[in-house]
C-alpha cells in the first residue's frame, strides 16, 4: 500500500536511508581528523606491521571506558578506505594496516627526511572549524548579491581573511603546497602540455610548491608565482622562477601560458567567468 506521497514502504525506507547519509556525511570528515591529530598512519607504519586493536588503544592511552568508540571509529575508516582491517574481528585479534590513503598521512618526521607526500596539511585545513563554518551560510550567499561566500560567511574575500589572521595563512600555504606535491607525478608523461611555451605565469600559486617541479621537469621554461604580497614578499627564486606580489582581481602578468591550482572556486565569479 502506498503513502499519502506515492512511495511504497521500500521506498520511503530507501529515501531515509539515503537522507541519513548525507545527514551524517560530515562524520567521514570528523573521523579522518581524529585519525590524523593522533597520528595513527605514523603509529601503524613505526609499530612495522598490522598493529591490533589493544596495541593501538594502549599506544594512544584511550581511557577503559571509550575503547569501544576507538573501534568502531577504526571500522568506519576501514569501510571507507583509510585503513585496512586484518585479522578477526575480536578484541584481542583485530589489526589495522595502512592503505594507499592512510600512507598519504604519513608525516615527514616519520618518513625520515624522505620526500614522500603527506596530504595531512590539507585535511587540517579542510576540516578546520572556522573554515568549514562558512558553509552554514550557503543559503544566504546563494540568495545575494555578495560574490564569494568568505565575504558573507567573514565580511571579506579569502585573500583579506587570510591577510589579517596569518594563521590561517600559514594554515593555508601549508595545505596548498601539500596538494602540489603529487603534482610531480602527474608532470612524468605530460610534456606535450607544455610544448612550445617559453613562460607560464601560476595565478595564486602560493610558496611555489607546483611551479618547482615544473621548473625541475621543464628548465627552459620560465615561471612566474603570482600571489598575493604577503604570500610571496619573502620568497626567492631560481634562474626560471620568479615570484610577483599583486592581485589576482586586478591584473596578471603576461604569459604564454595561465596556470590555475584551487583558485577558481574562492574567487569572485565575473572572474572564474573570464577562463
């Protein structure tokens, strides 16, 4: 028999299910950062093998009575990929091992000095609860005539929050630089992409992190890191690479070429329009 909307009991029991988890999508976020502020990836990869559940919750001291949310966190981020469940699923016998995602939380001080990517400065800034405030504020962004949601969420765009909380700045350089370290490897079979270009200018490319491996794949070309002033003031270049203070908004240096890294997205829409 069916409801006063149309839709069979399986239905209705479909559409709440799929309600719920999107109700409760932000825990795969809030699961993640709790994994990474206790550094478990730097903990399964020093211990050198699947570390079981009772070695886990004694190496992060958990308290007797919440050991049990320490498991079934553990299995939520198993069932979404950050972390391999072995052995079985009792108290004394369930280990957890690192995935291709959960070695990407590795620190550099756990790497030793070794140059593998950790994508831990982006997730720190992605879930950050200031930052992920302005999203409560769709609604009326949406509605309005204000052009980019950090100005309804904090009065100003992006580049003027940052401006005046540096650290958000810091914040924020480190997960941009983070996010550009796989860019080497995406640079290997690509040199098509950047045939006969002689300069390429990186709009909003922060400390540079992007346009050094492309210098490092392509000597000859000559790059230019356009951010804001108080992004690059201090920084210094190579022989290809140079770095320019300026606003985005206003003008961007000549190039054969514009390269643009997570910078439509915060800008102003009359100007992700022009590209």
């Amino acid at each position: 028999m069916g409801s006063a909307n149309g839709l069979d009991a399986s239905e209705l029991f479909e559409g709440q299910a799929l309600l719920y988890m999107n109700m409760f999508g932000f825990l795969q976020t809030m699961s993640l950062k709790w994994a990474m502020q206790q550094g478990i990836a730097d903990i399964i990869y020093n211990h050198g093998k699947p570390i079981t559940f009772t070695e886990l919750v004694t190496t992060l001291q958990i308290p007797p009575a919440k050991t049990s949310l320490v498991k079934r966190l553990m299995r939520f981020l198993g069932h979404n990929g950050i972390f391999a469940i072995a052995g079985e699923e009792e108290e004394d016998h369930e280990a957890y091992d690192l995935t291709p995602a959960s070695k990407l939380l590795i620190s550099k001080a756990a790497h030793a000095g070794r140059s593998d990517p950790c994508l831990a400065p982006i997730i720190r800034m992605s879930a950050d609860p200031l930052l992920i405030n302005k999203f409560h504020q769709l609604g009326e962004f949406l509605s309005g005539d204000v052009e980019t949601l950090y100005e309804v969420a904090y009065g100003k765009p992006v580049g003027g929050f940052l401006k005046d909380n540096p650290e958000y700045q810091s914040i924020f350089n480190e997960a941009m630089a983070s996010d550009s370290q796989l860019v080497h490897l995406a640079l290997k079979n690509c040199s098509s992409v950047f045939e006969g270009l002689d300069t390429l200018v990186d709009v909003g490319g922060g400390t540079g992190t992007t346009a050094r491996s492309i210098c490092e794949a392509f000597p000859k070309l000559k790059i230019v890191v356009y951010d804001l002033p108080q992004v690059v003031g201090n920084l210094s270049g190579s022989n290809n690479l140079s770095f320019v203070g300026g606003d985005m908004f206003k003008s961007i240096p000549e190039a054969d070429a514009v390269l643009l890294k997570w910078v439509l997205h915060d800008g102003q829409m009359k100007f992700a329009y022009k590209f």
